[in-house]
C-alpha cells in the first residue's frame, strides 16, 4: 500500500469510527460494531482502544468465531504494545 492509498483508507477509517460508536452508544451488546471499532483503532495504531473494542467483542460473545478472532487479536496487540514499549525498540 503507497502513501497515497493508506492516507485514503485512513481517511475513511476515521469517518467510519462516528459511526461505529453510535451503533455501540445504540446497542452496547453489538459484537460485529465492538469488532469492527477495533480493527479500525487498530488500523490507527490506537492500541489500547483496539485491545478494549476487541476485548468486548470476545466478552459479549464467547462461543462465536469471532470472539475467538478477537481473543487473537487481544493477545496480539498486547504483544505488540509490549515490544514497542519495550527499551531499545524503535
């Protein structure tokens, strides 16, 4: 992906992030919008906020394929946030 694409699907992540909290605002138990909000912090870098959305994914909906996704997802953003906090990473 060139700089011109990403800025592009950046731009409509951050549209798309309104949206998918007011869908969660309206219905809180909405697993594919908690999903969806984490990959788009994701996709941002928003750590954090990613691991949170996907972790209420997992939560509200733990026998499904895609709590299993998001469990994946949990575990590896929190990996990923530890290398990047870790002394010497760049």
């Amino acid at each position: 992906m060139n700089d011109d694409e990403r800025a592009k699907e950046l731009a409509a992540i951050e549209a798309k992030i309104p949206i998918l909290k007011r869908r969660i605002q309206a219905n809180p138990k909405d697993v594919e919008a908690h999903f969806e909000l984490g990959m788009a912090y994701a996709f941002k870098g928003c750590l954090d906020e990613a691991i949170q959305e996907f972790a209420d994914a997992a939560y509200l909906a733990p026998e499904t394929p895609l709590a299993k996704e998001a469990s994946f997802k949990v575990e590896m953003l929190r990996s990923l946030k530890h290398l990047k906090e870790s002394p010497g990473s760049t």
